[in-house]
C-alpha cells in the first residue's frame, strides 16, 4: 500500500464546475503539500499545511490531522486549471512522499 | 528574483556514459533536494542537503548514483554507466532550511534520455 493515496486518479469536468480531489496518508507527518505540475512538466507549490484550511484564490486545501485525509478544491474550474494535481507528505528529513498524481481535465 | 535553474533542460545519452545534472538553488536556501519522475510513474525522492552535507541518502537507487554540493551552492547529481532504466525528469527544489513547514521551490528539471 502506498504510504499517500490520491483520488481520484483522473478527473474530467466542465468548466465551472466545483472540484474536489482527496488525499489520504498512513505515516506521521509534519506537514502536507498540494503541489501542480503543468504539461511541460514545471512543478508549483500550491499549498503547504499542517492544520485547517488555507484558500488562495479559487483554490482551497483543507487538513484533518486525526484521520490523515486532506482535500483540495476548485471553485469555479477553468480550463487553465487543466493539470496533475500531487499531494505529498513531509517526510522526518523535511523530504517529500508523493502520492501518484491527480491528472484533471477541464472542458470549456 | 531567480528561482531554482537546472542544467541541461535535455539530456540524451547512450547506455553505459556518465551523465552530470547540474541544480542552482534559491540563493541563501541552504536546503536542496533531489527528485526523479520517471515516465508514467510518480515523483521519488532522491537525496537531500542540509548545506553541503548530506544525512540521508537512502533514495538513491543504486551506487552509480551520487550527489554533492560544494560550498552550500549549487549541487550535482552524477548517474555513473547509465541504464535505460535511468530515463527519467530529475528535479531540484530548495527551501530555506531543512525543517518543516517550508515551502520547496521546484527547478523546471532536466530531461534524462537514456538510448
């Protein structure tokens, strides 16, 4: 069993439509990144949290420590959304365990 | 102001060559971290820097790979007698330190081509 499950693994939807991608963990963390990775490969930190909710323009991450499942959500999707969508956990050394990557496709 | 460049962007090789991959941190982030994405696969971890040193190393696949960094700079990650298996996307991030709660900044990664 992977130690970061992401789901789901591919995710189509209309633009406008409200997105929510999941992210369950099995190790003790420190912290938590939601990270976006464009065709073409270039990778950018969305989010890093450790507790509650952040929101940063449409975007929303949330954290439930006790049952180690975080979420990330889209209001509002446009296809320049259209990315993978990684969630990764702070290994003890500060490294990053990656889940497999949620690729989202949003349709005009 | 610059963020983290790798180089080569590409790199092809032939089975068997040495290949050096070169990652400029984030001046003054004395925390550096190397990653591979292999086609089709998730992200790894590869190896981790705390200014020049390097506590953890258990990422790295095998002993043809290598990694160090001078001067709490810039770092070079050394593939010795390539295999295809090696084909990969190799990324460098830094953050300011080693503890958590920093944000890593990703480098756009060097493209692997093992022929």
């Amino acid at each position: 069993k992977n130690e970061v499950e992401q789901s789901p693994q591919n995710l189509t939807a209309q633009e406008g439509e409200f997105i929510t991608i999941n992210c369950s963990y099995s190790v003790g963390i420190s912290a938590l990144h939601w990270l976006q990775q464009h065709p073409g490969g270039g990778i950018v930190s969305l989010f890093m949290l450790s507790s509650g909710k952040k929101k940063h323009g449409r975007l929303i991450a949330t954290i439930n420590i006790q049952e180690k499942h975080s979420s990330l959500h889209i209001t509002a999707s446009h296809p320049r959304d259209s990315a993978v969508y990684i969630c990764a956990v702070e290994g003890s050394q500060g490294n990053l365990i990656f889940g497999k990557g949620t690729k989202l496709s949003v349709k005009p | 102001g610059a963020g983290v460049s790798q180089s080569p962007s590409n790199k092809v090789t032939e089975k068997g060559k040495d290949v050096e991959l070169r990652c400029d941190p984030i001046s003054g982030h004395t925390a550096l971290y190397w990653y591979r994405q292999s086609l089709g696969q998730g992200l790894e971890f590869l190896i981790y820097f705390q200014g020049n040193s390097a506590p953890d190393k258990s990422g790295l696949p095998s002993d043809r790979f290598s990694a160090e960094r001078t001067g709490g700079s810039v770092s070079t990650l050394t593939i010795q007698r390539t295999q295809q298996e090696d084909s990969a996307v190799y990324l460098c991030a830094s953050s300011p330190d080693y503890n958590s709660y920093n944000e890593q900044f990703f480098g756009p990664g060097t493209r692997l081509t093992v022929l």
